[in-house]
C-alpha cells in the first residue's frame, strides 16, 4: 500500500496464493482413512464475474491448454455462472489430483492473464455425507462446509471437521471467515 493509499483509506486486495491448495495432494489419503470420506468427481474454481472478452478468451485458453493435457491430465472444464453473479469453472475428471493440478493451472493462468483478484475459492466435494472443503485463495487456508437442507449448515461437524483437518491443511482460524458456498454446479 502506497503513502497515498493510506492518507485516502484506500485498501488493496491481496493477490490470491494458490501454492497451499498443493498440501489438499497430500491430505487426500489421510481424509479418505480418516474420515472415510473419498473426494468427489468433480471439483471447481469460483470467480468474481468478469463480463469481458479478454476474460472469455482467457477462459478458451484454460479449456484448450487442458484438452492439449490429454491423456496427461484428463480433465473436462465447464463454466457456468451462479444466480449471484459468480463464475463456477467445473473440473470433471476420475482422479482428484488431476482436477488439483487443473485447478492450479487454470488460477495460475487466471493470474498471468491479471485476473488474480478474481480468483476467490476453489471448492471439492467429499463424499458421502456430502460436504465441501473450500480454499480461500485469499487467505492461503481451508475450511470446511457441511450444507443442510434450508440453507442451514451443520457447524458442530464443521467444527469437528475443521479440528482433524488441521493436521494435514492450513484451515482458516477465523470461523467467521468460513463462507458458504450455497448450491455449487457439482
């Protein structure tokens, strides 16, 4: 922050950091052992929607650079948008390192191309009891979100959740600061 930000009360966004979702790679055989939970066959990147065609372009490129992966990296992608406005862009693909390696992709071309303050969470499915762990590319860290019915959560097993989680992954401090992601496109 310049001396002009801070004499106006202007604050900037810190850029998003993608490197920790690298630790999810290593957590996933203690979850599926631990919580005898397997992750699902889709996972996904929310964006804060860009209505341009540099961005639409950029997101073309996402597609093509993964469908040039191959066999390599497996990975189907589909954007969708939300009711809120936001901008889902949906991995599919059979192995959940895979879809983690697409995601890293995908935000470190999101950022190259100067999008990287649109770069919000990135979002995977464990099942069964369905529930989410969501990383936050803003504060580097995962939390946990269990959905009920109703848009209700069921936060006594988030917390529980939230408890184990922190010996494999950096898991946001701040409860408050765990957003639900209401009726994701998975």
């Amino acid at each position: 922050m310049g001396f002009f930000d801070a004499l106006f009360g202007r604050t900037r966004v810190p850029p998003g950091k993608a490197d920790p979702l690298f630790a999810l790679s290593t957590a996933l055989l203690d979850i599926e052992a631990k919580l005898n939970a397997k992750p699902g066959p889709e996972s996904a990147l929310v964006l804060r929607m860009v209505d341009n065609s540099e961005y639409e372009a950029l997101e073309r490129e996402v597609e093509a650079t993964l469908k040039v992966g191959g066999k390599d990296l497996p990975v189907e992608v589909r954007s969708v948008e939300d009711n809120l406005g936001y901008r889902w862009m949906v991995f599919a693909g059979p192995d959940p390192e895979q879809q983690l390696n697409a995601i890293y992709l995908a935000s470190d071309l999101l950022k190259e191309g100067g999008y990287a303050d649109g770069l919000l969470a990135a979002l995977f499915k464990f099942q069964p009891r369905d529930w989410y762990l969501i990383y936050s590319f803003r504060r580097a860290a995962f939390y946990p979100f269990v959905p009920l019915p109703g848009n209700r959560r069921d936060q006594p097993r988030e917390f529980r959740l939230g408890q184990t989680l922190k010996a494999w992954l950096p898991i946001e401090k701040d409860p408050e600061r765990w957003y639900a992601l209401w009726d994701p496109p998975l």
